[in-house]
C-alpha cells in the first residue's frame, strides 16, 4: 500500500470534498443512533461479512505460497470472526462503528498479517486465461452490430455479464466453484431492461454527440469482467477517439485485477503491431489507483492516478465494490457513470430491486459552474 503521505483526493470530486461526498452508499447508522449499540443495519451487514468467512477461509487454506496454509486459515476465520462478533456488541470496537470500507480492511489485514497476500491469485489466473481466448469472438460479435446504439447496449450488458464473476458474494463463490460460469450465458440472462437504476438512453444520446476526450474507469474484477467487459468498451471507446485511463487497485483483494495483472493481460491482448484487434492502443493508459481493497474511498487515491485524471470529462466507477456499495452517490465536476450488478440482496433491498439487477447510473456534469473545472 502506498504510504499515507502519498495519497490525495481524486480531483474530480466535487468541492469542497466534507461537504460532498459520502464513501459507502447504505447508511449503516444515524447520528441519532446510540453509538454503544448495533443498529438492524449494522447486524445485517456484519452477518453478510461473517456469511463470506467460509469461502475465504477454502481459497487460504489452499494457497501453496503460504507455509501451513491450513492452520493460518484457521486463524483467519476465528479472528475475523471474533471481530465481528465483537462488532455487534460494541460498534465503537476495532475502530468502528464499522461500514463497507472498515470491514473490508480488516478482514484484508487479518489476511496480510497471517502471510496471505492473494489468495485468488490460481483462479485469477485460470480465469484470464480462459477470458483472454475468448476475447476476439466477444469484439468480433460486437464489431458486427453496425446500428450503433445497439452496438453500445451490447457492449453495456457485456459489462454486466462479465461483473458477474465475483468471488466477493458468497452466492457467487459457491456457485463458482460448483460449475463455473459462461459470459455468453450471462449476457443472455441478464435481468431485462428497466433495470433498478437505468440511464441507458441518457448516455445512448451523449455517446452519439462524441464529446468525451479522456476517459477514467475504476476497473473491478479479474477474468470475463475485465477482458470481455472492460476491454471490449474500452476499445471502443478508443477507436471513438478518446484517451481511455483504466485505474486499477496496488494489491490485490478478493479476485478483482491488480494494476501488474492489467499491463500483463493487455500485453497478451495486443498483436504483434500493438493494436487491440485493429484499434490502436497509444491512447490506453494504466493507472494504479492506491486502493488495496474491493471498495474505494475516493479522498484517497493515488498521485500518479489524481494527476492522470486531472483533465478526464468522464469517470466511470464499475462494479459493485467501487460503483453500487460506495460512490454511487458521489458527485463529479465532470460526467460519470456507475456501472455494476447487484450481487447482494442486501444492496438490492436498499435499492429497491432484485438480486442480479444492473445499475447503469450516468450523470451529466453540471454546467452552472464552469469555473469549478
């Protein structure tokens, strides 16, 4: 992890940053709330952590990297454990009250302290492999859609599709490792449009008019997410004439796609004259974003990214971590876009939709305050 005098604000925000901007979407407690005990949110959510404990403990127990893997996974689940529990009788324990971002960092902590530095490194890797074979079929799919608000949903619901593969939800890692999973399978089962947050048409208008010079996305997941979601859109974007800047996390957590990971996958996705199926890349660049977690605080990022994103008109925020459980409120002097699937009833109960909904949540910047850019 980047030291702390390293980080600084995404630039983006809008401003004053205190004022405007909210990390973590779902409100775990009010300030009228009695801070010496768990508010109904704060115990349902512990009990989504505690609920993930098994699966991470399967993937430590087998990591070959670390000596006795086993019994240091044991170790993992019962102080996580502990933690939580200790969380539901004193909220203001271990640093709290706890949110998305501290319970994600602690059970990351926990992991790092015990030796374990990715243990979804085996299948992140199995699951590029099998993405970066598929990926000239997907582009060339989508190359062959000539209407181009069609060409742009397809390239959309390959996101969602891709987002799917997320070793994050408990759901999903079973069923994951139960019988896998298959992209094409997963665009054609999306859940039907309207979706629970669906600005589509609003961004179809935008795309059409081309004004979009530099692109930011905050990529999530390694495998179908980023090489036949991401990719695909971000080669279009770039044949569009923009300069794409994909911000990736510095560690890795869970199976979402470190920023060492990008440069490698898209140096197996480039052909010999450096282009992504007939696109040029000159224009593709990758950023590490600071963030070590599966969630990101946006008052925190690193220099390289803030100074990269200094000048982007649109920020794209995706997958559930990044885009649904934090920052899907936040605001932009600048036009964004949250794009992911909802992968934990939890979040669709919030939001008032159903488990595997898609959020597409696009906002213009606003144009009363030039002098804000």
């Amino acid at each position: 992890m980047e030291s702390e005098s390293e980080m600084v604000a995404f630039p983006l925000l809008l401003t004053p940053i205190e004022t405007n901007y909210r990390v973590c979407t779902i409100p775990y407690r009010f300030p009228s709330d009695n801070p010496k005990k768990a508010t109904p949110t704060e115990l349902q959510w512990i009990d989504v952590f505690l609920n993930s404990i098994p699966s991470f403990k399967k993937r430590a127990e087998t990591d070959s990297t670390v000596p006795d893997a086993p019994l240091r996974a044991e170790k993992f689940a019962q102080r996580y454990g502990d933690i939580l529990e200790d969380f539901k009788k004193d909220p203001e324990s271990h640093g709290g009250p706890p949110d998305g971002v501290l319970l994600c960092r602690l059970r990351e902590l926990i992991l790092r302290e015990l030796g374990f530095v990715d243990i979804f490194k085996k299948v992140k890797d199995e699951e590029n492999a099998k993405a970066i074979s598929l990926f000239k079929n997907v582009v060339q799919l989508n190359d062959a859609i000539e209407d181009e608000a069609k060409r742009l949903e397809n390239l959309v619901k390959g996101i969602f599709a891709g987002n799917i593969f997320d070793l994050g939800s408990a759901e999903l890692a079973e069923v994951f490792s139960r019988d896998g999973m298959s992209f094409s399978a997963s665009c054609q089962n999306l859940n039907p449009r309207p979706w629970v947050i669906d600005d589509l048409d609003t961004f179809k208008v935008k795309w059409n008019k081309r004004t979009w010079k530099k692109v930011v996305i905050f990529v999530d997941n390694s495998g179908a997410d980023i090489i036949l979601g991401i990719f695909p859109f971000a080669r279009e974007l770039l044949r569009c004439g923009a300069q794409v800047v994909l911000a990736a996390n510095d560690m890795p957590s869970i199976n979402d796609v470190t920023y060492t990971e990008l440069i490698e996958i898209i140096a197996k996705l480039k052909d010999e004259n450096g282009q992504l199926m007939g696109v040029d890349t000159s224009n593709l660049l990758v950023a590490n974003s600071g963030n070590d977690l599966p969630v990101i605080d946006l008052s925190r990022v690193s220099q390289v990214l803030a100074y990269l994103a200094s000048d982007a008109d649109l920020v794209i925020l995706e997958g559930m971590g990044r885009g649904i459980e934090t920052n899907l409120y936040a605001q932009f002097k600048c036009d964004s876009l949250k794009i992911g699937m909802v992968k934990h009833p939890e979040v669709a109960q919030f939001l008032g939709g159903r488990l595997y909904d898609c959020v597409f949540k696009y906002n213009e910047a606003e144009k009363k305050n030039p002098e804000s850019y």
